[in-house]
C-alpha cells in the first residue's frame, strides 16, 4: 500500500504553532509533526502530544532558530548566544565544530525523550543537516537511536540514507509549487491546493512513500514577531482540514501514515 506522510515542522514553536498542528491532526489529515526541542512552546508542544498520542512526533533538530540547549558553544552561535541564521550555513567560508553539532542535536533528542515523547523520526529546521557536511552527524544520530529520518535532498528517491530508512521523495509546499512567503493569501491556498492534487499525484506513481511537509500554524505574538512565515500558515491549516482535501486523498487510494508505521514496516 501506497502511503503518504504529512509531517507539520515547528511543534513547540510557540503556542499558536502548536494549536495549529494539533487541530490539523483532530479535524483533518495531518499524521505526524517534529518538536523543537528549544523553543518557548516546548513544554506546551508536549503536554499536547501526550494528551493525543495518534499523533506522530519526531525532532525537528534546530541550528539556525532560538536558543541551543546546551551552552558554551564555539562556533554555532551569536554573540547573544542565539543560533546563527541560516545564511551563516550557505557562506562557502563558514567555520563549525560537527562534534558541537553531535552534542547539540544529541541534547535536543534527549530532552525530548526526558520530557516522555518517543521520538517516530528526526528531520532538521530549515534542512540544516544538508549543509556543511552534517549529514554525517544527523545519519550517526539516526543510527545511534534507530530512528528513520527525512529525505530533504533533491533526487534521492531510494528510501534509504547510508542504510537509515526514508521517504522516497519530499514535497515542500513552497519549493514544489508557484507560491513563495509573500503570495497574496487567496493564491497561496490556490498554490498549496494544486501543489497537493497534481504534485503528490505525480510523485506517487513512481514512489510508494511520500512525505509532504507544512507548517499548518494558528497565529500568536511569537509567530508574528519571530517568523517572516506567519499568515500563509492558516491557510494549510484550512487546507489540511478541508473535507475536499480528505476526499482527494481517499480517492487517490494511498493510507496515511506517520514515520512511526513507516519504520516498523522496514525493521
């Protein structure tokens, strides 16, 4: 059986963020998320997930948002002790310890499990994990827990990342579709909507597991404040519960399903 992941990045963002994923998951078809291990809305993030355990959660491991939660770090953040922005990865000359980056993402898993969430996957905010070689570190991390992990490269379509589990292929709302941070709203739902019926539609008749990824949020202070993504959420929000959007999966004869299902199928 065909099977389809939508996986919402950015649980424990903040409040509206984690109100968001969740009513995408009870009212719509959203089948698992990825918590941030150090942002404001963490312990809220949890309390959610443990009060609905039909939702998938995995660690959205973070470099480039907020705080580490380890101190003392050399070379992954600013003077204020925040993480770098994502341009500091994408400079050709940018300088970090991966064995900060083991100790850092390591933390930001155990404090997940500490907290009493069993972690489904590992993916990375703004698919840090592909730059500057830290691929070798998230795939020695994966091993390590025996976690399965996204497949954020471009191409890479054979389920499998130096013998860690994957999705054959990921779709991103805004890479696969004509809609960008600053679409007017009304074409950024049109742009999803199509993203969702022709993309996945596509990807799915050469792949058996597909991954779509979003960030369905409702909006707060932080979010407004913090995030250059903000209204756009709402309307995945609107599109993950829409009973047409539902329909649509139904008819294209694929299951639902989180990470969880997708590694213990392949164990």
């Amino acid at each position: 059986m065909k099977k389809l992941i939508l996986n919402a990045d950015d649980f424990g963002y903040s409040y509206g963020v984690n109100y968001g994923i969740l009513e995408s998951h009870l009212r719509g078809i959203l089948t698992s998320t990825t918590l941030m291990a150090g942002m404001p809305g963490f312990d809220h993030a949890v309390s959610l997930a443990k009060a609905h355990p039909t939702l998938g959660i995995g660690v959205h491991l973070t470099l480039t948002c907020g705080r580490p939660v380890l101190g003392g770090h050399k070379t992954l953040t600013e003077a204020n002790g925040t993480f770098h922005s994502l341009s500091f990865y994408k400079q050709e000359d940018t300088v970090l310890d991966p064995n900060e980056v083991y100790d850092e993402w390591k933390a930001q898993i155990e404090k997940v499990l500490a907290s009493g969430i069993e972690p489904t996957h590992f993916d990375s905010h703004h698919h840090v994990h592909i730059f500057k070689g830290l691929e070798s570190v998230f795939v020695r991390l994966a091993k390590e827990y025996g976690l399965p992990v996204r497949n954020s490269k471009p191409g890479r379509t054979d389920g499998d990342i130096e013998g860690v589990p994957c999705p054959h292929c990921l779709i991103d709302f805004i890479e696969n579709s004509n809609v960008h941070f600053h679409t007017p709203l009304p074409e950024y739902a049109v742009g999803i909507w199509d993203c969702m019926q022709r993309i996945v539609r596509e990807a799915f008749e050469t792949m058996d597991t597909v991954e779509v990824m979003c960030h369905p949020a409702y909006l707060d202070t932080d979010v407004m404040l913090t995030s250059s993504f903000n209204l756009h959420r709402m309307c995945e929000v609107d599109l993950l519960v829409s009973p047409d959007t539902r329909a649509y999966v139904e008819r294209l004869g694929v299951s639902l399903a989180s990470y969880k299902g997708l590694w213990e199928e392949q164990k």
